[in-house]
C-alpha cells in the first residue's frame, strides 16, 4: 500500500541515517538522525510499518523507538492519531543553550582537573590517552576541512569533540546528558540552508590546551564563552525576538541588532 502524501518517503538506496555517516546502533538512534537531519522533516506523519520498511526491521524495534523518541522529545504522539515529528524546538533554544553552557563549564573544569591529577601523579589511565588521542585527530581533521574551505563537515567534527571533553571529565552522567541536549541544538540548526561558519572554530584548541595544562578555571571560562557566543549566534541568524534569560546574552543579542553592529554579526556556530 502507498505511503499517504503527507509521510515521508521510503528511501530504497541510501541506507538510514547514511548522511551523517557512521552505521547508526539501532532504530532509535536512526529516526533520530534522520529527523535532526531534516530526513523526515517537522510534521511528517509516521508509522509503524513506514518506518519497518524504511529500516528494514520489524514494528517491534520501532514501536519502540517511538516511545524513547517520544520521550526525548522528537516524536509527538496521540492516542487514534498517530505519530509526528514534532516541530523544531526553537522557543526553547536560549534554554538550551543555556543548559549545555551549565554541562559543558562542569565537564571542561572537571576534565582540566582530571588532566591536573594524571600529571602530578604516577595514574595513567588508558581512557584519558585514548580519548585525547581522538581529540588531537579530530582536531587535525577539522583545520585540514577549514584549510580546504569545507566547512560542513565540521559540524559533526564539533559535536565529536565537545563529546570527548565530556568524557575526559570521567562522568558518564554529565556526558550522557550532554550528548542528549547535543541532539537537540543540533536539531534547531536543522533548516539551515547557509554553509556553516568557521569563526568559532580555533576555540577548540586553546580550550583543549587549558585542560591540558590542569587550569580548570580558565578551561571553564573559555567554554563558557564558546557556548555563548553560540548562543548568541543562534538567536541573531535565527531572528529569535524573546529576550534570553541571561542579562548579558540579551544586552549583546540588542547591541548586536542595532544597525551600527551589523558587521560584527556572527555567522558561524560552535
């Protein structure tokens, strides 16, 4: 039977998920990848059997999956409706944002400190090396995409990375939760059509270099200013009117509109 106009279509080449590369670990994790990657866009009907087919899985797993995207706040659901992707989330974006600045400050001061103790004692734990060592190549990947002029990648190259600082600080929660919230931001980056900026992206190594160096203080306040300076990004390219929660990223969101700053507007993201 026919998909009814307004569900997406079936992809019957590219495997699920295929275009933000990597093999998804399961159902959930595909959807998901496919609706922040605007796959199956906002207010796309799905179902069960759609969505069996298009993964080529049972209605199990994806029955399933729907509830824990339903959960996660991708999906909407009703009971003799059916299901939806639900709209992007961009009211909520200046919360967002200011969350993850919340998360990301605790796992750069906690990753820095970690780095602190390995280096004045005699522990060397193989989990802070491995993951160092990816840093340090996605870090080389990501200046080799901006040498080049290709930019998009480095979205998923930043994600990468904020995720590995994450895991540096040795919190399995703080990092669980900062992968969660990540999805989400990056959903709100789903309609845009521009090349992603590149302005924010030496930040990366001097803050990597500050949790190198122990300073747990100096990585917090760098990270923090990287987050907000997304932040602030997102609602100016976005046209966000709601004034933010924090006085400071209002009072630079208003300087930043005034006709007199428009060649200081940013037009990349973290």
């Amino acid at each position: 039977m026919p998909p009814s106009p307004d569900e997406p279509a079936l992809a019957a080449v590219v495997p699920a998920g295929a275009a933000a590369g990597g093999r998804p670990a399961s159902v959930q994790d595909a959807i998901r990848r496919d609706i922040i990657a605007g796959v199956l866009t906002p207010g796309a009907r799905v179902t069960e059997a759609s969505l069996a087919q298009r993964y080529d899985v049972s209605r199990v797993p994806v029955r399933e999956a729907l509830r824990g995207l339903e959960s996660e706040g991708f999906i909407d659901s009703r009971p003799h409706v059916g299901s939806r992707v639900a709209p992007i989330p961009v009211p909520d974006a200046d919360d967002l944002f200011a969350v993850r600045e919340t998360l990301e400050v605790s796992t750069a001061r906690s990753a820095a400190r970690r780095a602190a103790a390995l280096y004045s004692g005699d522990e060397s734990p193989e989990d802070w090396w491995r993951i160092r060592r990816e840093i340090a190549g996605l870090l080389d990947a990501g200046d080799a995409h901006v040498a080049a002029g290709d930019l998009d990648p480095l979205v998923g190259i930043n994600d990468q990375i904020h995720i590995a600082i994450a895991e540096l600080s040795g919190s399995a929660t703080m990092t669980r939760l900062l992968r969660q919230l990540s999805w989400k931001i990056e959903w709100l980056y789903a309609a845009e059509v521009q090349p992603r900026g590149k302005r924010l992206w030496p930040d990366h190594r001097v803050i990597v270099g500050a949790i190198d160096a122990g300073d747990g203080e100096r990585a917090a306040a760098l990270m923090a200013a990287h987050v907000r300076e997304s932040r602030i990004g997102y609602l100016l390219r976005y046209g966000v009117t709601t004034p933010s929660s924090d006085p400071v990223v209002a009072a630079e969101v208003a300087r930043r509109r005034a006709p007199e700053a428009a060649p200081d507007r940013p037009s990349g993201r973290t």
